[in-house]
C-alpha cells in the first residue's frame, strides 16, 4: 500500500556507542530489510603481524576491542603457544580464566547498561556501571590496567595475584551477587522490560544454526555452543554448564548474559579455591613455525585467532574472526519485519563490538 | 512491599553518602598497580635500544653516541613491554598519568657521561 | 589444557561446493572462512564445527582465479566472502548479499592481496604528525 | 563549587577506536565519575555541542564524518582527542588503513595522553578544555575572526 522508503541509520547516533551503519529499507514503521555496511572502524591491524616481533604482537593484539582486551591477548597466545608446543604453567591458565570471567563481568555489565540506555531506562544504565566500576578497581589492582589489562605474555601472563589479593577478591565477589540480582531482577519484574524484548528479533534454532551465530545470540536461541566446554585454560576443572534459553527472542538473549553473570562469578570463585602454586611466566625462546586456529569464548561469543608462522619471527598470517562479525547475518534476519522504534533493542542484544568487528 | 525497597535503599544512600569520586578535589584513584607513566632511571641506562627496538608504539628514541633516551608520551601506550626487556631493570610505570595538554609532550633523558669504564654490555640483537 | 586435533581436508577448487554442501547435511556450522597468502597462491580454509571439534576444507587458488561462493549453503559465509573479496581482491562468484567491493573499503585496493612485506629490523621511517 | 564557569555540551564520536577509550569516556558520565555534577552533558546532536570529544585515529571512511560533525558545530568550538590513537595513531599509526591522528583532518586543541585514556585524564582534558573555549569566545566576542 505504501511505497518503501530507505532510512541510513547511523554511523553517528546518540543511541550508538560505536559507529556501525544500516540501511533500513521501511514500509510504514515496519523493517522490510536491514542491510549493515562496515568500515567506520577498519583499521587492518592483521598487516601489522608482518612488520612486529611475534611476542610484541600481543599488546596489538590485545587492542582489538577495549571491552574483551584480555580475552583476545589470552587467546593469541594460546595460539602460539600451540603453535610453539609451548606448555603454559597451569597457575597462569587459572590467572588467564580468572581475568577472562572478570572481563565477562564488565563486558556483560557494560552491555546490561548500553542495552538499559537503548531503551531509555537511565536507572538501570547508572547502576549497571556503577556496579562495573567495582570489577574495573579488581582489575586494575591485579593487573594495572582498567580497560586494557596487558599481563599476557607468549609463556604465560606477567604478574602473579598474590594469596592474600585472592582472599579478597573472593569476599568481594560474595558481595557482588546480591547486588547482581538487584540489578538483573528488572528482568522478572519490570513488565516494562518484558514488553519491550518479549517475542521481538525473532531468531529461530535452526535459523541461528544456519547463520552461524554465536555466543549469547545463538545460547538465547536454545543452542548449546559455547567454547568453554572445550576446556581450554582451566574451564577442565571448573565444572563449567553454559547458559541455554531456548525462546530466541530479545529476552532470552538477556537472560542469558543475565544469567552468565552468575556463573561467571562462580567461575572466578571456583577458579580462586583451586588455583595451583608455582611458576606464571616460562621463558620462551625460538620462532614458531606451524599454523594453528585457537578459539576462546569472549562475552560476545566464540573467537578465532589464527596464526601462521613460517619460522621468522614476524608471523605469516594473523586473522581473527571476532564474534560480533559472526553474528551480522544473525542480525540481518533479526532485524527483517521488526519495527522501527525496535531496532535499536535488537541492535544492542547482540552486544555488538564494532572495534573487534573491524579490527 | 515496594514502599518498604524503596525506604531502604533511601535510607542507605543517606547513611552511605554519594558514591562519586570527587576527582579534581580528591585525588585520583590508583593503585600500587596501575601503569601511568613510562619512567627511566637514566643513571642505570647503557643505552642498548632493545625497549626502543621491542616498543610496539614505537615511542622511544635512543642515541647511544648523545647518551639520550626520548620518550614520546603522547605515542606511548603504557604497554609495559619495554620493561619486561629492559636488561638493566631501569625501566619502569610510575602510577601517575601524564597530563594532558595543548602540545605532545616529548621527554629526553640525558645520561650521564660514563666514568673510564667502557661502555657496551649488553646490546645482543633480539 | 585440553588440545583438540584439526583436521584439515585439501579439496580442489571444483570439488568445493559438492563438499560444503555434504557438511551442510551432515549437520556441521560454517565457523569461519579465512584466506592466507601462501608463495604466489592463496589459500583458503572453511572451517565447519561439529560437537566443539573443528575441522577445515582448504583450497589452493592461484591468484585472480573466480571461485564460487557458498552463501547458498551457508547464508552466514556472504560476511567472510565480501571480506575476502574486498582484502585479497579475490573473485567470488554468487555471494547471496553481494557489496560489490563495499563491505571493507580500505585506502589502498586489496591490502592482504601482496605478497608479505617484511622491514626486517628496521622501523619505518617517521611519518610525524 | 564553582570548579567551572560554564556548563558545556560534548558530542563524542568513535572514529577508529579500539573502544577502549570509548568506553572510558562514558564511564565519565556515570556515577563514580558523574561529570554531570559539572553540568557537562553528552549530546547526540552537533549543533548543540560545544566540545568534540573524539576517540581513535581516523581513516579513510570516516574522514568525511569527522569533519561533517565538527563543521557541524557552532562557533567558538574545542575539540579534545582522547587517547593515544587519537594523539598520533598510536599502536595503529603503521596500519594501511589508518590515516593518522586526528589532527591530520581537523584541528585538535586538547590532547589527552594514555591508552586506554583513564576518566581522571579525560576530565583533565575537558576542564583544560574549556579554559580553550572561554579564549576562543573572547577572540571571538572582539571581532578577531573565527578561530
């Protein structure tokens, strides 16, 4: 009846933290058809592999996205580390999955706040990060770094937390969870919540299946993939479940990452009454020849660090598939036949990382 | 029920006080930890150029022959590798950040000029 | 650390879609697809996933050749096609959302499609601001 | 209490960030930080800002909508670049597709170091920031031309 009308929407957007552009084709206020483009962000770091030391290479590494940092550092190394036949001391793999859940922490709290701010809910936006700002002083006491934490080194991490630092992180953790529910309990109460992500972005089992989506995207869609269960770190020892909802709506999305929070914590506490003693650094030594695809799940899903190595000691090929890429076909389906007003919801329930998008 | 959340967080924000840092007043929040700033200890430096070769920034200038060691701030990224390469231990963060400013800021460190003892050790290629 | 094999399939470029389209059946998720230079031929590598364990086609192209593309399987792959068409400046054929060039516009046409430049050693000269 | 004179609106925009900083600058707006208390508010709409606060280095693609924003914006105007990339392109300066810091498309006058800029830093460089724009309105104000 009516003629369809194309709306850009974005690179700049209040809504938007990121730049990210999508042409929105509309029919009234209904979505016909979104179509992302990218490059805002293109910075094309994966050449630099070509003209920086190997072991160098993980402080660029680690500047893909200031939100999962120490996921991807930690995950580049493992690389190598494969690559090299390198064996890690376990005490810096309890380290590494240490920092990796509390960066989940922060990353989830960061996106309960943006997600709360899309949907015009300051309350929530304010205590969320208010809350993150407690795991940053965690992080920067143990590491150094608020945002950037830079402890991984090929061989290890850097700097030990020492016992008594355990202690306590452990006590504060325990002091976390009932502010946590505080917060993630708008989820079960807050009808206005509930209206506004209930049965909205759709996104089917099979149709996440086939758009290979991932992370909490295709979790909230009752797929059990998350990259945990593989074991690498210390996630063997930790008893890890993942967080399944089986809806595919908006709400299962949130639930997931709501409820991720939990067992993250638990993780961390887990991970603090079993750490081993001994050794967080081994001296590396030699170029590493081999090639290798080490996965890692960050708070957005599953990534993919590749190396190539050719014995120099600049590597041959570096390529990371981050997750919020992953997830693009994912939110073209979404997206397809919601509403306008909806759209920067179902935008913000993919949590997307434009800086780990582009690199 | 509501009524009786509400009076109890009201009543905690009153007892609690605000949860806001009064940053220009108070002084900012560091810890032992935290990287702000790269700072050498130039007395120690034998001016081998392994942070200046290993920086990934590429912030760092070093001039064997003038005994200078020159630290772009506004290039640095506080990374830490360049101390964990550092053969004399010389190299280190300091918890202050640098100011931020109309200009970048270049810093170069004169060392001092060596007594008879030659100088060399130290400068294997990586 | 548990360490899983990956086991990798090499497929000539004819045989690609004929083996996609098996995985497709067989129930395996496109993870990733990735391209690497390798001496003066490119080398790409699907990489499907089954029950946590990876495991990867790879083909050998030499460079310019078209290949076709599998976003008719896998709808997800037109994001990794568009990539690989946009930094190696390699033909695909049949991308389902086709940009034509667009998905990554860098400053300088196909980056990734050179041979590996190495300064060995030497930093580049200063392009001070 | 009056730490400052007058209560100005920053845009900011991500160019080629990392996020890092970006998420530090919002951190700034929320409560540990608060710098509402300042009545700085963060605005979606150019034409309302007075301050550009802008994060990462530039490239080609956003080249165009650095400088839509920042023509965009009413006189007298600052523009603060937070973060290293930002500063000079940082880690990324040797990347094909970066252009540079942010100076290289419009002019910076404030520069906050640190990667990720820490909100401390950031609040620094806004305060600075405004010493900057109080002189460009009196320029301004004496008929010396926009600066």
């Amino acid at each position: 009846m009516s003629k369809q009308i194309v709306l850009p929407f974005g690179p700049q957007h209040p809504v938007l933290p990121e730049p990210i552009h999508l042409d929105l084709v509309l029919e009234d206020e209904r979505v016909i058809e979104a179509v992302p483009s990218i490059g805002y962000v293109h910075r094309g770091l994966e050449k630099l592999v070509e003209k920086r030391d190997y072991k160098d290479y993980v402080f660029i590494a680690e500047r893909i996205c200031g939100i999962c940092s120490f996921i991807h550092s930690a995950t580049y190394c493992h690389a190598v580390e494969t690559v090299m036949e390198v064996e890690v001391p376990r005490r810096a793999e309890y380290l590494r999955t240490i920092w990796s859940e509390y960066s989940r922490l922060h990353s989830h709290l960061l996106w309960l706040g943006c997600f709360a701010d899309s949907m015009g809910y300051e309350n929530l936006f304010m205590n969320s990060w208010r809350l993150r700002e407690k795991i940053l002083d965690v992080l920067e006491r143990t590491t150094g770094g608020r945002v950037i934490q830079g402890v991984c080194r090929v061989g290890g991490v850097s700097r030990d937390i020492p016992p008594e630092e355990l202690a306590r992180m452990s006590r504060e953790l325990a002091g976390l969870r009932p502010e946590l529910r505080e917060l993630t309990r708008v989820f079960e109460e807050d009808i206005t919540v509930q209206t506004r992500t209930k049965r909205i972005g759709l996104l089917p089992k099979d149709a996440a299946w086939d758009l290979g989506a991932v992370g909490p995207v295709c979790r909230g869609s009752g797929i059990s993939s998350d990259m945990r269960s593989t074991g690498y770190a210390a996630y063997d020892d930790l008893d890890f479940k993942p967080v399944v909802k089986s809806d595919g709506d908006c709400y299962a999305r949130c639930l997931v990452r709501a409820e991720e929070m939990f067992s993250s914590i638990s993780l961390i506490e887990k991970a603090i009454d079993r750490i081993p003693g001994g050794d967080v650094l081994v001296p590396v030594k030699g170029n590493p020849s081999g090639e290798f695809y080490a996965r890692a799940e960050q708070p957005r899903g599953e990534v993919i660090h590749y190396v190539k190595a050719n014995g120099k000691k600049n590597l041959q090929r570096h390529r990371v598939r981050t997750p919020t890429l992953a997830n693009v076909p994912a939110l073209v389906k979404m997206l397809a036949g919601c509403e306008l007003a909806d759209v920067p919801v179902i935008v913000l329930t993919i949590d997307p990382c434009i800086g780990c998008m582009e690199r | 029920m509501k009524a009786g959340v509400m009076a109890l967080t009201v009543l905690k924000n009153l007892i609690k006080g605000p949860y806001t840092s009064r940053y220009p007043y108070a002084p900012a929040k560091v810890s032992p930890a935290t990287r702000g700033y790269l700072d050498v200890t130039i007395e120690d430096c034998i001016f081998c150029g392994l942070c200046r070769m290993h920086c990934p920034a590429d912030a760092i200038e070093v001039n064997k022959t003038e005994r200078t060691w020159t630290i772009n701030r506004f290039r640095c990224v506080i990374c830490g590798c360049c101390v964990d390469y550092c053969p004399k231990k010389c190299l280190h963060c300091e918890q202050s950040y640098t100011v931020p400013g109309t200009e970048p800021v270049i810093a170069q460190y004169t060392g001092p000029v060596p007594e008879e003892k030659p100088v060399q050790p130290g400068e294997s290629s990586a | 650390m548990i360490k899983k094999a990956q086991s990798f399939q090499a497929l000539s470029p004819a045989e690609l879609i004929q083996s996609v389209q098996t995985c497709h059946d067989e129930g395996y998720r496109l993870v990733q697809i990735s391209c690497t230079h390798d001496g003066d031929n490119y080398e790409l590598t699907y990489s499907f996933d089954r029950d946590l364990a990876l495991s990867h086609l790879r083909i050998r192209i030499p460079p310019e050749t078209a290949i076709p593309s599998i976003s008719r399987i896998y709808l997800a792959a037109f994001v990794y096609e568009n990539e690989i068409a946009d930094l190696f400046g390699i033909p695909i054929t049949g991308i389902a959302i086709d940009y034509k060039g667009t998905f990554i516009r860098t400053k300088i046409p196909h980056p990734f499609g050179s041979p590996q430049v190495v300064k060995a050693g030497s930093k580049t000269e200063e392009r001070d601001e | 209490m009056s730490y400052l004179q007058k209560s100005p609106w920053i845009i900011h925009y991500d160019a080629s960030s990392c996020n890092g900083c970006d998420i530090e600058v919002l951190a700034c707006l929320t409560p540990l930080y608060d710098v509402e208390r300042f009545g700085i508010l963060n605005t979606g709409n150019p034409k309302h800002a007075d301050i550009f606060v802008i994060t990462g280095g530039v490239n080609e693609m956003n080249k165009e909508v650095v400088r839509n924003i920042y023509e965009q914006m009413p006189h007298p105007k600052v523009v603060v670049a937070v973060g290293i990339c930002a500063c000079s392109g940082g880690v990324f300066r040797e990347c094909y597709n970066i252009s540079g810091g942010v100076n290289t498309v419009i002019p910076v006058d404030i520069y906050v170091p640190g990667c990720a800029a820490r909100p401390e830093s950031i609040i620094d460089g806004i305060v600075q920031a405004l010493g900057v724009l109080e002189k460009k309105k009196t320029a301004m104000l004496r008929g010396e031309g926009i600066a």
